[in-house]
C-alpha cells in the first residue's frame, strides 16, 4: 500500500510539474531566460480523498475538482507577497478507512502543507481533524456531512457541503409548503443518525404546526416493518418520514405499499439513493429525499465545462465543492498575503466568495452559511432532482441550475450510496 | 378492527416462518438434546445462495415462480451440505463431551458461518430482483398478498410434509427411536449416526426454505439476517416445547402473532398521555396531542424473548412439552 501511496503523490507531482511545469522553480535553468524574476514560493496543497477501494472514483472525482482549481490558479500565475507563487497539490490516498486517514494527515503535516481540501468521508475526516488542528493548518472539507466535524471546537476546520443536520429542516419544510401534510408519522431507526435526522424532521414540522404521530422505531437492520405501518396505516397520516438507510428503508416503503398505505414517503440521504428502486421496485416510485449539497449538474457551467475539458469526464457528485474548497484556500492566502496558515487563517474565517457552488461564507463553527440541501424524488427508478433549499427558501430546481439539464443530472447520483457507506461507519 | 385483523394476518405470516425455523431447533434438540446455534446462519445462507442464483436469472426472461424454484433448488443441497458438515465436523466429535462443549461449539460455528457469508455476500444488502408480481387481496378489511398466501400455504404442506416423515416412515421411527434411548435404539440396528446426520440435514433444508420465504417477503436479505430470526425461532421451539414438532410449529405461530399485536399495540397501551391523571402530571408534553410513549414499537424483538422468559418461569416444558426432567 505505502508503494501506491508513493507512486500516487509521485504521479501527482508528475501531473503538477506537466500542468504548469514552465515555471517550476526547482528546475530553473529551463524556463528563466526572463530577466530576474522575483523570487518564486512553492504552496503545497494537500487532498485527501480514497483513491483505492469502493468509493475510489468519488475519491479521485474529489481529487479533480481540487487539481483543476490549483491548476487554473498557477495558470493565473498568482502572486504571494510579491513572489510568484506556484502551488503543488499534494494527493494523498486514505482508502476511506479512518486509521489510514490519521496516518496520511500526519505525513500531509510533516510535508508542511499550508492547507487541506478533505477528506471525502466524515469517518475519516473526523479522526483527522485533530492532527490538523494541533498543527495549525485549515481544512475545507467539500463532502463529510457528519455534524460532528464542526462540533469539535476546531478554528481551521471548515466545510462547504451542508450538514447533516440542515437536511431535516429542509426535507420538512419542502414537505409542509408542497404536500401539504395535516398527520406526518416519523420513523427511525435507532441510529444516531436516523434518531437525529427524525428529531430535526419532527421539530420542523410541528414548528409548522403539523402535527405529528408518537414516534415509530426499528433497528438499523429491521426489515420487518408490517407491524408498524400497519398501526400507522389506522392512523391514516398523509406523509411518513423515516430516518434510516436504504436497506432498511427500502422495505419500508414496499411493505407499506403493500399495506395501501396512500401517505408520501419521505427520506434523509441514506436513503436517496437509486437502490431504493432495486429494494422496493415500483413502491419506490414518487418518494421524496434529501441530499446535502447540490447535483454537480447544478454547478456553474464554467466550472463543469473547465472539468470536463481538463479529465474529459463529466463531475461525479462533489468535485464542485472540492474545487471551490481549493479556490477558497487560495483565496484565503490571496487576502492575507500569506500561505503561512496562521496569517491566512482570518482571512478564510471571514471569507465572502462565490464560486462554483454558489456563494461561500462561513459561520462561527466552519459551517458553511445557508448550504444548499437539494430535494429529490424517485421517477422511473432514478432520484431526480426536484428542487433546491437555500437558507429556508425552496427553489425549483429548473429555475436553481441556470443550464442544468435535469435529465442528465439523474445519472450521477447513483454514485451516492457508495459514497454513504463509509460514512455511515461515523454517523452511526 | 380492520387494524387488528391486519395484524394478525402479519403475525401469521412471520409466525410460519418462524414455526418452519423452529423445526430445525426442536428437531435436533430432541435427538441429542444439543441447541444449534447456527441453526439461524443456515436459514441466512439459504437466502444467500437462492438470492445469488435469482439475480443471476432475473434477467433470462424465465417465468419468475421458475427462477424463485431455481433458487430454491439451489439453496436446499447447499444448505443441507451446510447441515451435514456442521454435524460431521463440529458435534459429531463432541457426542459424548459435556453438554456444554457443543453448545460453546454452536455459538462457534455460528459465528464462524456468519463471517464466512459476509466474505462470499459482502456486508452489502442483496436486493431481492423485482419479478414477483405483488398481487393484494382484501379479507375481512385487511390487505393479505399472494407472497403471504403461498407462505401460509408453504408452511402448512411443509409441517404436514414433516409430520407424515416422523411418524409415518421409517425414518421418522429411526429418529423418534434415538430420540427416546440413543444406545438401545443402536442396539436395536438402528444407525445412529446416520439418524442424526439426516436430522440435521433435513432441518438445513427447511431451514434454506425458511430463508427464501422470508426474503421474498421482506424482498432483502443481509449476512445478519440469520441471528435474530434463529434467536426467535429458538424461542418459538421453546414456547411450544422445544424437542416437541408440533409444538415448535403451535409456537412459532404464536409468537408471530404476539409479536405483531405487541408491537402494533404497545405504543398506544403505554402512551401515557392516554390516561387523565397522568397526563395531567405530565403536562407540557401530552399537551396538544402530544405523546409520551414508554414503550414503543422499538420493543417489537424484545416480545419473543419476553414470552420465552414468561414460559420458562411459569412452565418450563413449554406448552406442549413433556419429558422434562433432564432436559430443559
């Protein structure tokens, strides 16, 4: 494994020095024929992200969005305190397993990188912070969602994705203003995350003065759920909400069916996937569910066009927000004049940006303020996206992604349960 | 009422499932008075195995109830592989050790049987192929659908099945035989380990049935799956008597059903806010239709273990047990 490390952080420096080699400072006879230039600094800018094993295409998706912003940025030739500054991504490999999480953010410390964009999961992102945080140097994350990350009282932790506590607020809100439910049932199951998702749900609506049943419970491995609906089904709500994954919730909503139960079923990310279509079939169809963030498709359409003609594919699911992750570090260093973290620091604290994703400002925790969360329905076995929640306003989503086109944007969300399952580890 | 006929009709659809689980129990445990633990991974493996198979059939285009018979097919020799070995290589040897030395082996081999299938199956849920067309059926204001029928009715030929094979056939007499005296019944010819051998491996087999049933009901199947469903199957065997066959087949049906009506009615029974004078007490939170519920449907797996615990207090032979004495 430490041999495909290497070989990796070597092909990323391969890459770099291809990308923007005419000015790479450590082979100066080649390309300083111009009178004396001011002397240059090199920034090295880690990211981390799984670049083997299940998720390794989102990983490497990750890695993209924060290479094309770095590129763009040394093809814009930015000054540093006066110095040319020309920025190195250093690419690490944490096989989405938390003990090699803490292990690569300890190398990107003793590498002396100025920042971090990762990592991809929030079970390893959790477990690393730490080792940032005594070091001093700023992390954006562009996709762990877990809450956790931005509780732990860390000033250079940042995030650009929405929390996972911001979907339940948006998943009720969507539901009171377009179905309009009297009687919602709420369902969980028992995880940490499915409870807190349920809680945030429940507290949403009543605070929309609907009402809601006693609460329902399983495990996270019921798949038994006839008892259950069937009480709910004399109870006769208009709307079900269930805090849980897919393999749990897949059945839910297929024995539920079954039962005639005629309610919207509503559900968190662990369940917005397209395996919910594999788990309950036709059942599945016009369920409602939320994902933190937005679909790529959603970005802007400078940054999807930059994308796909640097690595001629297409955005995955978080490379915008790796790119504007990225962007924002170097933007920091731009403001303060500085890559030492602990002038830029501030300056990111503070940041007002707007970049690929929309705009960017941080509140006190790192969070990001207002984060999208994107509502999503099952039509023909794909989750498609049907709007967007913004600061407590919902946008339909032909109006929210300027040149979306909502049939290509179906597709890559298929990646997302995968995405999910090492996360789940830290959520549960 | 319709609620509660909804649930009873739940209740009995799990509780064939677990009455053909149960089976598995009671009939080892009445031939050497062992409890196989594993008895809930060979239920697992046969929904693994019948699963893989239709998956890979879903798409050939054949009638789906030929491919659900394939896999079926395929899951029934596996299982009973599965079965045998179990018993040549793990209890067999332990015959004449300890009660307690099988009984640590089968948690053992529980464990082991779990490990293995997360390693074939990974930890992913297997989605059961959408083939089967959901047909549903209005009885007495209840929904029942044609995979709860054929069930119910799988259930029943099976216990019939089973019936006429212990006490009809020659087998059957073998068996009761070693179940009464292992060592006269040798003495009397009879191949004791042979007996036992098909006991296990007949158990396996309805064990592979129990799992397709239950994953085509449920339309999941998980490397987990098996630990619970075998705990209360075990408890169903138990309930009835265990070592007793109609007794594991009385108990798993009622489990099922108590097991439904608990879980549809707990909740509201405990929901304190029901009764006047203690909602006045609590206040705020009844206030407004709202709740404060002590137990909720979360209690749905405890009544099995519930009720297996009332019945080893208040008769320990089980309902339709006898013989106690050394056993129990």
């Amino acid at each position: 494994m430490n041999q495909s490390k290497l070989a990796l952080t070597l092909l990323a420096a391969v890459v770099g020095l291809i990308g923007c080699g005419k000015e790479e400072p450590k082979k100066p006879p080649v390309v300083q024929e111009a009178p004396p230039p001011p002397p240059a600094i090199e920034i090295k800018i880690g990211h981390v992200g799984p670049l083997t094993g299940g998720i390794a295409h989102l990983g490497k998706d990750n890695e993209n969005g924060a290479r094309l912003a770095i590129e763009e940025a040394n093809a814009a030739k930015i000054k540093i305190d006066g110095k040319d500054a020309k920025l190195v991504l250093v690419a690490e490999d944490d096989q989405a397993d938390p003990k090699v999480g803490t292990t690569v953010a300890q190398k990107l410390v003793d590498a002396k990188v100025a920042g971090v964009v990762g990592h991809l999961n929030s079970g390893t992102s959790i477990p690393a912070s730490s080792i940032y945080n005594a070091a001093g140097i700023p992390v954006i994350s562009g996709s762990a969602t877990n809450p956790k990350l931005t509780e732990q009282g860390f000033k250079q932790q940042f995030r650009v994705v929405a929390r996972d506590d911001q979907q339940g607020p948006a998943i009720a809100s969507y539901l009171a203003a377009n179905n309009k439910p009297k009687l919602v049932a709420v369902i969980d199951d028992a995880t940490a995350y499915g409870e807190g998702l349920a809680n945030e749900v429940e507290k949403a609506l009543k605070a929309a003065s609907i009402k809601v049943l006693a609460r329902e419970k399983g495990t996270d491995k019921t798949t038994d759920w006839k008892a259950i609906l069937t009480k709910l089904k004399g109870r006769k709500p208009d709307a079900i909400f269930y805090g849980g994954m897919d393999a749990t919730g897949g059945p839910l909503v297929k024995q539920g069916r079954e039962l005639g139960i005629k309610a919207v079923f509503s559900f968190g990310d662990g369940a917005c996937t397209d395996e919910m279509t594999k788990l309950a079939g036709a059942a599945a169809e016009g369920m409602l569910c939320s994902q933190a963030g937005i679909p790529p498709q959603a970005a802007d359409a400078k940054f999807r066009d930059a994308y796909k003609k640097k690595f001629n594919v297409d955005p995955i699911l978080y490379a915008p927000f790796t790119y504007d992750a990225a962007n924002l570090l170097i933007e920091g260093m731009k403001k303060a004049n500085s890559a030492d973290p602990a002038k830029y620091l501030p300056e990111l604290a503070k940041i007002d940006y707007t970049g690929a994703t929309g705009r960017i400002a941080f509140d006190e925790k790192g969070d990001r303020k207002d984060a999208e969360i994107t509502i999503f329905t099952m039509k023909g076995g794909k989750i498609e996206p049907l709007a967007v929640i913004k600061g407590g306003k919902t946008i339909p989503y032909a109006e929210f992604g300027k040149a979306a086109a909502p049939a290509a944007a179906a597709e890559p969300v298929k990646d997302a349960p995968k995405a999910d399952a090492p996360k789940d580890a830290a959520k549960k | 009422m319709d609620i509660f006929v909804q649930q009873l009709v739940n209740g009995l659809t799990l509780g064939a499932v677990y009455a053909i689980v149960a089976l598995g129990y009671t009939m080892v445990y009445g031939i050497i008075q062992l409890i196989n633990f594993a008895h809930g991974e060979v239920v697992m493996i046969g929904a693994m195995v019948a699963f893989t198979v239709i998956n890979a059939l879903a798409a050939a285009g054949l009638p789906p109830l030929v491919v659900v018979l394939i896999g079926v097919g395929c899951a029934i020799p596996v299982c009973m592989l599965v079965g045998y070995s179990m018993e040549r290589l793990a209890y067999r040897p332990l015959r004449y050790a300890p009660r307690l030395a099988p009984l640590i082996t089968a948690i053992g081999v529980s464990i082991i049987l779990q490990h293995l299938a997360m390693l074939v199956w990974t930890r992913n849920v297997i989605a059961f192929p959408q083939i089967i067309r959901v047909e549903t059926y209005t009885l007495a204001g209840a929904v029942v659908t044609n995979v709860q029928v054929a069930i119910v009715a799988l259930c029943v030929a099976i216990m019939a099945g089973l019936a006429f094979l212990v006490y009809r056939t020659r087998l059957g007499t073998a068996m009761r035989a070693t179940a009464q005296n292992r060592q006269v019944a040798g003495l009397m010819g009879v191949d004791v380990n042979r007996v036992i051998a098909a006991t296990f491996v007949i158990g396996a087999a309805l064990a592979a049935v129990a799992g397709v049933m239950v994953g085509t009901y449920y339309g999941v199947a998980q490397y987990t799956m098996g630990s619970v469903l075998g705990l209360k199957a075990f408890a169903a065997a138990v309930l009835g008597g265990i070592g007793n066959v109609p007794g594991a087949m009385l108990g798993g049906v009622l489990l099922g059903v108590v097991e439904a009506l608990g879980a549809g009615y707990i909740g509201d029974l405990t929901d304190l806010c029901r009764y006047g004078v203690l909602a006045g007490a609590l206040g705020e939170r009844c206030a407004g239709g709202g709740h404060f519920v002590l137990f909720g449907s979360n209690y749905q797996d405890v009544f099995a273990f519930v009720v297996l615990i009332l019945v080893l207090v208040l008769r320990p032979s089980g309902l339709l047990g006898e013989r106690v004495g050394d056993r129990a």
